[in-house]
C-alpha cells in the first residue's frame, strides 16, 4: 500500500511538472519572447530582431525538472516507516536518556604495612654481688707459757775450813774438811709452745637484692595485610543519545476534546499549570506537556500516543 502511494505521487508530481516544461523564456535582442515550442532552436518572431536560443531554455527547465524531481522522492523517502493509514505521525525530538547506576569502587588499593613490636620486660628481684669473695694472709702468733725450773747457782764445794779446836782445848789450828752444798734457785721463764705461723682468712662476698627490669622478649617486625577499601558510587550514565524520530501523534483528524481535558487533568495532577477544560491545546498546555516530556525522556514536541500512555490516558 505504501509503495503504491510513493508511486502516484510521483507521477501527481511529473505530471504537473510538464507544463512548467512547456513555457520557457527565450532573450531577444532587447525584449523577452515567450516560446511555446520545446527542444527546437527557432528564430523569435518580430519584433526580435535576434533568433531566441530556446535551447538553453529547455536545458535550464530541465535541469529545475530534475531537481524538484529528486527533492520530492527525498521528501518521500523520508516519511515513517511502516505507516498505518488513519494514522498521524509528526517527528519529534527525544532527549538523551540517562539512568543512575550504582558502582563499587576502589577508593584505597590493599597494601603491606611494617610493624615494629617493641621489647617486653618484667620486673624481677635479684642478689646482686656488691663486693667479691676475698682471702687475707693473718700471722697466728707463737705461744708461749710460763714455767718455773731449779738453776743451780752454786755448785757446791769441798775445802778446808781453819776452825778451832774443843773448847778448853789448847789453842791450835784445826783444819775441817767441809762440804758445802750445790745451791739452786727456782727461776720462772717463758717457753714456745707453738711456733708463729701465718694462715689465709676467707672473707665472703658481700650481696644486695635490688629490683630491675629483665628482657623477657627482644623488639621485632611484623607486616600487617591492610586490606583495599571500597566504596558504593553513584553516577549518572547515559543509555541512549538524544535523536529525532518519527511519533505517531494526535492530529486534528482523530483528536476529540475528551481525549485533550484528559490529558490536561493529568499534566495537572502531575504539578503543572494547565488551562481551561475547552478541548484544546493552549500555550500553558503545551508548555506544561513539553516541561513533563523532558522530565521523563519523551519525545518534545506533539501530544504522542507515548506520552499519553505515560500520563496513564488510553487511546481515543
């Protein structure tokens, strides 16, 4: 059906294309001559003085032919695709549309971090040496005592002593042969008991509990694993590029003034300013139904049965 309707209309437009063709302008000398004849070089009629060059005029209209030829089959080529007759279809400017997505990202990657795990001491009590064990060289003395012992201190003797004889007795020397006794005298003196000698002394060490801090566990390195950290982003992604696109609209051929209040209740319960219920599309209307089109990524321009379906209206 669609194809046969291209092909009447390019004849409708070939056919009122020949009579274009039958009129050209043909230069005189010095006026212009109206030639009715097409594709033949005749001389103009008095009162030209110059032959008309119909030729160039036939070329000239040929060439606007082919031109207006190619425009209306471009015209033509452009209409929507897989029209149904009854229908209205107008082109409409649809949005870019964009879509919020959520995204995990790495905000910190996972690293090595090196720890130093310091010294451990306790507190502990010992003896402590303050002076060291030592040995002295002591002389012991010699002993001695007292004891007492006889000394002679006259050996005694024997000799003739002159004495006298008895009395009454003449006097005469008498010789007496005596015998004198040793005599001894106690005398007390020291005596060694035991000889002096030197013997060694061991003096002790000497000691003193103090209180200290004792090394329980040398300082050493560790790594700690720190894991990447993320984080859940929002960002606004495009799905799709704006475009122009054929719609199938409402048209003053299929349009009913029920269909339009309807569509103007709810733009208005939507939030917008609309104008009266007349059946009619105002300037406040048309403001209100392009803003809600652009809100929600519909095609700007004509009442589109989409945007109708959106609103929640059913079709006329």
């Amino acid at each position: 059906m669609i194809a046969r309707n291209l092909r009447i209309v390019s004849l409708v437009l070939v056919i009122c294309a020949v009579p274009a063709l039958s009129g050209c302008s043909a230069k005189c000398w010095g006026r212009t001559k109206t030639a009715t004849t097409v594709g033949y070089t005749t001389p103009c009629k008095t009162p030209c003085s110059t032959p008309c060059n119909l030729e160039s005029s036939t070329t000239t209209s040929t060439q606007r032919t082919t031109t207006s030829s190619t425009a209306s089959l471009t015209a033509l080529s452009d209409l929507p695709p897989n029209a149904v007759p009854g229908e209205c279809y107008a082109k409409a400017f649809v949005p870019a549309k964009f879509e919020t997505v959520t995204e995990r990202v790495c905000v910190r990657e996972a690293a090595e971090r090196v720890e130093i795990v310091p010294a451990q001491y306790e507190w502990v009590e010992e003896k402590v040496v303050m002076k060291d064990a030592t040995t002295l060289l002591e002389e012991v003395p010699a002993q001695f005592e007292w004891r007492e012992h006889q000394v002679e201190v006259d050996r005694g003797s024997t000799g003739w002593v002159l004495t006298k004889g008895c009395p009454g007795q003449p006097a005469r020397d008498v010789f007496c042969l005596l015998t004198n006794p040793p005599a001894t005298k106690t005398v007390r003196t020291q005596c060694l008991v035991k000889a002096a000698s030197v013997r060694e002394v061991s003096i002790p060490a000497q000691y003193e509990t103090v209180r200290r801090e004792k090394l329980v566990s040398a300082p050493t390195t560790r790594k700690v694993c720190i894991p990447a950290e993320f984080e859940t982003i929002e960002k606004t992604v495009k799905v799709a590029d704006a475009k122009i696109e054929w719609q199938k609209v409402i048209c003053e051929i299929n349009t009913k003034a029920d269909t339009v209040n309807a569509v103007k209740v709810a733009l208005l319960a939507e939030g917008y300013e609309t104008g009266p219920l007349n059946g009619e599309l105002e300037e406040t209307d048309r403001v209100a139904l392009q803003d809600y089109q652009e809100k929600n990524g519909l095609g700007i321009g004509e009442l589109s049965y989409e945007t109708m379906e959106k609103l929640g209206i059913s079709e006329p």
